[in-house]
C-alpha cells in the first residue's frame, strides 16, 4: 500500500518556458483531465508533441491515422501528432493465427458470464503480443519525438493512458448490474472479479493504466539521458485515483467511491512510479478527486463527491468568485430548490453509518453492498432530478472546476519534485482555484 501524502501547499517552481517540450502519452478524445495540463504547458510557451492510439479497421487490425484524422487529432491537441499507433491492452492481440481475448469471449452471455472460463496460458500468449507489440511501437515513437526535442530543453511527459474494458457485447449489461443497479438488479462487484472475465479485465486494466507508464519511462532512457547530459531536466506525471478527502462535518476526510474496480490498477501505477522515483526519475502519480467525464457516466454516484468542493471554496478564504460558484450552481437548480438544501441532503448521506463503512484506505478498493448502491444511486438519482435541466448539472460545473485546479498544481507540483504518488484534495484544489480567481 503506497504511503498516504497529500499535497498541502501550492507549488510555485517554475521550470519549464519556452523552447521545453511537452510530451502528452495518451490521445484527447473529450474534455478531461489532461486538458488542464496541456493548457498550462501552452501558457508556459512549451512545444506540445502528441501521440495517437490509432484506429481500427473493419477486421479488427490496427492502424495510423488517415490524412484527415491526423489533422484532425493534431488540431484537438494544438501539437505536433507522431503517427504510429499506440493502443495499449492486449484484448484484441494474439499469435499470429490464433484468437484474440476479444474472439475468445464473444461467446459469453448474461446467463452464462460467471461460469464461461478462459485458457489462461493462450491469454499469456495474447497478453506478450501485446506487449510486444506497444513496447516496439514505443521505441519507434520516441525515435521521432527525440528528433523534436532541442538540446538544453527540459521535457515533460504526461501519461494519460486509462482503460481496457474489452469490447463485447455483454460486457455492457454487466456493467450496468454493478455500477446501476439496486434492488433486484444489484449485482456484486466481488462477483466480476472472482469470475475469468473480471480476472482478465483487470489484467487488462493494468497493462493500460499502469503497464504503460513503465513502457513509457524505458522507452524514453534515451531522450532522458540526452536531455540530462546537455544540463535539462525531464518530469514524468500520470492521472491517479485512490479517494479524496472531502468536507465531512466540517473537516476534510478520506472518502471514496465503490466499488472502483480499475483501483488495482491504479495501485500499480503508484507504485511504478515509486520504482522510478527510487532510480532517479522523476515520475509522479497525481491521484485527483472525483469528476463527471465521458468515460465516469457508468459509475453512478461517483459524482456526489463534488458537492463539498463548494463548502471547501469558502473555507479556504474565497470571497466574491467562491460566492459566485455558489450562484452559479443555485442557477441550475429547479425552483424553489436551495443549494443549501442540496449540500444539506449529502451531508446526511455522507454521515450515514453505510457511507462511513466504506471510508476504510487500507482496504481500498471495497466491494460494493446493495446497501451501499441503494443509497448512493438513490441519493444521485434524487439530487439529479432537482435540476432544471438533466444536461446542465452542478457537477459539470464543479468538475470544470476541478479540471482548472489540477492544471497548475500538478505543472508545478512535477516541477517541484515533491514525491512520487501525492494526493490532490478539496482542500489545495480550492485554495488553487481561489488564488488563481483573487
């Protein structure tokens, strides 16, 4: 279990300027995370270079961009695009011959999915392809990029890479039971997980979210060493997540959403970067709060979470701009619904005993309870349905928010080499947030 420190201080060092390179290893699809960082490294005045997961053809093959999504990718980043595909996992690899772990699971049903039973030593087989092949596309990417990086210049990489559900159609229904489903339809997380489907998932889920950072980190030695020879300096981050303290009666304490399957794979990514960290390279894990994204929708009530942030922005000395993040929110609310009343009602569920059951760090991740899903997917459904409009919620709001803190602490927080796995909380995002708006 990685060693819990939260980041308590906005940091001010300033290395990277202009003629630095800002490496981003992963592809913006939406808006998330990683857009908070490009916008700082931007602002810095640094050359932003990118790489593309490529496409799939009909039969399944992977391959670069076409012309016209290359401009296209390169536009959505405002960078340079080296073109050679970097899509990690391994669920659509195999020998050549031989089926993938996407073909193996095809015929997998809801009746069925919990009995159905892979052969682990043809899914190895898939799993070194796989390897093999983003490893080597790797090096070939960072032959190119090395091309781009002038002498003297510091370069920052940011890994972005997430994910690795493999594409089958039942998947989906699952995930609905686990992460949806209360009542008669709560399914439990522990179930996926004890089954060959949840055990393949999360091999799957540590060779994106985690694996890749490695890959990252060797394939760059190179450029690294040229870079630090010539007197530059190179930074390493990724996107964790492991909980976030929140305001909870008024103190900030560690919570958690459940169940977060991919939370394995997180606690690996930490601790590759703990082994870097140890010879010498500079790689930190941010683990960030809780947000609404694109690929977060499934987890219904990951977003409750948020609601605090407002409690911590005037805690932490906002004035007017806090006041106006208030009214902003209350805007959105159906009449005669108070945002008081809305923080109120989390409050009361955060303080309840099944809530504070599962605010355990040395047991993360939990398996969710149906206690848990009809309390927490209640509680979502019900603060939803106090919106004026479904598409305009509180929590898109607050999750530009947190989009707009992370950017500058994690910039200067890598900077300022503070340590290899560092938590951002409630507490240093508001604090961010509020100086940056004085």
């Amino acid at each position: 279990m990685t060693e819990y420190k939260a980041l308590r201080h906005i940091p001010q060092a300033n290395l990277f300027r202009q003629g630095d390179v800002f490496v981003l290893f992963g592809e913006l699809f939406g808006r998330g995370y990683a857009n908070g960082l490009i916008d700082e490294a931007r602002a810095a005045g640094m050359t932003i270079l990118g790489i593309t997961v490529g496409r799939r053809n009909d039969d399944g093959t992977l391959r670069a961009l076409t012309p016209e999504e290359h401009a296209e990718a390169e536009a959505k980043l405002g960078g340079r695009i080296v073109n050679v595909p970097l899509m990690a996992g391994f669920d659509m690899d195999a020998p050549p011959g031989e089926q993938n772990p996407t073909e193996m699971l095809s015929g997998i049903t809801l009746k069925s999915w919990q009995e159905d039973k892979l052969d682990w030593t043809k899914i190895e087989a898939c799993r070194t392809a796989g390897v093999q092949r983003f490893t080597q596309s790797a090096q070939d990417v960072m032959a190119e990029i090395d091309k781009l990086i002038p002498d003297g210049a510091n370069v920052f990489f940011a890994h972005t890479m997430a994910g690795g559900i493999p594409k089958i159609k039942a998947f989906l229904a699952i995930a609905n039971r686990i992460y949806k489903g209360r009542g008669d339809r709560f399914m439990s997380s522990r179930a996926l997980l004890d089954s060959d489907l949840g055990k393949l998932i999360l091999m799957n889920f540590d060779e994106v979210s985690a694996n890749t950072l490695k890959y990252l980190i060797d394939a760059s030695a190179a450029i690294r060493a040229r870079v630090e020879a010539k007197g530059g300096q190179v930074r390493y981050t990724a996107y964790g997540y492991h909980g976030t303290e929140i305001l909870i009666g008024g103190e900030y304490v560690w919570q958690t959403y459940t169940n977060y399957t991919q939370g394995y794979a997180k606690m690996r990514l930490e601790s590759i970067a703990e082994a870097a960290w140890a010879q010498g390279v500079t790689a930190t894990v941010f683990n960030c709060p809780e947000i609404r994204t694109n690929s977060s929708d499934i987890f219904v009530g990951v977003e409750l979470s948020l609601f605090p942030l407002l409690l911590a922005l005037k805690k932490e000395g906002g004035g007017a701009w806090a006041q106006e993040q208030w009214d902003i929110c209350q805007e959105l609310l159906g009449e005669g619904v108070s945002l008081q009343s809305i923080l109120d009602k989390l409050e009361a569920y955060l303080q309840t005993a099944t809530s504070t059951s599962f605010r355990n760090f040395d047991a993360w991740p939990m398996d969710n309870t149906p206690e848990l899903a009809d309390l927490m997917i209640g509680t979502s459904d019900e603060i939803t349905s106090l919106h004026t409009d479904k598409k305009a919620l509180i929590t898109d709001h607050l999750s530009a928010l947190v989009l707009e803190g992370t950017g500058p602490l994690m910039f200067h927080g890598a900077a300022e080499k503070i340590a290899p796995v560092l938590w951002l909380n409630h507490d240093i995002i508001a604090r961010q947030l509020n100086a940056l708006h004085q």
